[in-house]
C-alpha cells in the first residue's frame, strides 16, 4: 500500500508533502517514514496517510461567482498602475484649475 508523507521542518511551520512511501501496513509506513524523513532531525512532525485517505479535489464550482477570492493575491501591479493614473489625472487637473484662476 502507498502511504504520503507530509512532514513540518520547524515547529509552526505548515506540514508539506515529503514524499510517499510503499508499506506492507500502518506499522511499516511508520517505520520507512520515521527513517526517510525524519532520521536526521529534518522533520519536527511528520504525518503519514494511506493514499486512498487522501481526498482529492480538482473541481471548483464557485457558484456565487466570487472572483474576488484570488489565489495568488490582488493584482498588485495593475492596481498600482491605476493609482498612478489617478494620481496623475487629479495633479493635472489641480495644475488645470490653478492656472486658470
């Protein structure tokens, strides 16, 4: 049986997958992942999981349409680049106003 193994390098830090290993049961995974992945003091915790306990997801239905809920941040740089514009416009338009009065 495959069993993943997900390890914590430091305590606070979030667990990652290490790897797998191939286990006759619970016990040997026990043993084959204490000795891959935490036999010189790389790991603080390590969690391992028979394969098949593993949920896999790779469809998300986002019925609400939020796409507001970005993985990988806001768009920072096209929001700067709008601020700048904005910034640019209203100094314009305060040098537009000074000038004609």
């Amino acid at each position: 049986m495959i069993y993943e193994v997900f390890r914590q390098e430091r305590k606070g830090q979030p667990l990652q997958h290490a790897g797998s290993v191939d286990a006759p049961d619970d016990h040997f995974a026990d043993v084959y992942g204490r000795e891959q992945y935490g036999r010189r003091g790389e790991s603080t915790a390590l969690w391992i999981v028979p394969r098949n306990a593993v949920i896999a997801i790779d469809e998300f239905v986002d019925e609400l349409n939020r796409n507001y809920h970005r993985v990988d941040g806001y768009p920072l740089k096209e929001k700067l680049k709008e601020a700048r514009e904005r910034a640019v416009s209203a100094k314009s338009a305060g040098a537009l106003s000074a000038g004609e009065g």
